[in-house]
C-alpha cells in the first residue's frame, strides 16, 4: 500500500487519522482493533510532532508505510526528530499508572497507551532516522 508523507506538525494529524482509517478497511480490521491501532499512532505521532520537532526547535518530516500481511497489519513511522526511544519509558509509565491520580508523574501516559493498543511496538533508529512499528493482528480482530 502506498505510504504517507507529512509535515512534521499538528496540522497533519488529520491527515494520519485518515490514512490509518483507509489502511485499517483495507486490512479488515474490526472497529475496535482499528480504534486502537488509530490511538497508538495518534499518541506516537503527536509526541514526534511536539517533542521530537516542535521542543527541539527543528522541522522534519513524518513518513508512514503500512503492511498488511495475511495475519497482521503493520504501520511503521520515520523521523528525522529528536532521537527518543519510547519503549525506554514503558517501565516508568506503568508505574505511573498504577499510583493514585496525586501521585503519578506527568508524562509517559501516551506511550503507555499506544504501547498497550497495538500487539506489537518496537522503536529503533536506523540511518539517521527514528522508526516506530506498529502492529495488529488481522486474525485476532475479525
């Protein structure tokens, strides 16, 4: 399937949103797969967008390319932003999570919920380029 370019700012979220939902009908995803694959790459797209971009005071670029095999759909994204690894923050999140509300830490709350949203998340940085992939099982959702 064709992937998606945009520019590394807010006003291309829509933009995602729309390409994840015409990527999750063509892979037959059931409603609530697809609502949680369109969260996880929400909650990781804005954080590239304001984090890796907006606060490091640089422009860039969000790449998105979607796989779909017989028994999974995958979504990976490349940036040029900050280099942040996402999982790294997962322990801290869950942690977080678990305190009461006057307790927990800001922060880490997205990642914890694109992490839990997809059957697969990896991070890796490959060539100068941040890469996070998103999986779903197909199988698992219809």
């Amino acid at each position: 399937m064709q992937g998606l370019t945009v520019a590394g700012t807010l006003d291309a979220l829509e933009a995602i949103a729309r390409y994840i939902k015409a990527v999750a009908d063509r892979a037959g995803l059931d409603r609530q797969t697809a609502y949680n694959l369109r969260l996880a790459v929400d909650e990781v797209t804005t954080n590239i967008i304001l984090h890796g971009y907006k606060e490091a005071g640089i422009e860039g670029q969000l790449h998105l390319c979607a796989s779909i095999e017989a028994d999974s759909l995958t979504i990976s994204v490349e940036d040029t932003g900050m280099t942040y690894n996402p999982q790294s923050m997962q322990a801290k999140a869950l942690h977080s999570v678990q305190q009461p509300p006057e307790l927990r830490s800001i922060g880490g709350l997205g990642i914890f919920l694109a992490i839990a949203s997809v059957d697969r998340f990896t991070y890796e940085q490959v060539n100068g380029f941040n890469r996070t992939i998103l999986s779903v099982n197909i199988a698992s959702s219809q």
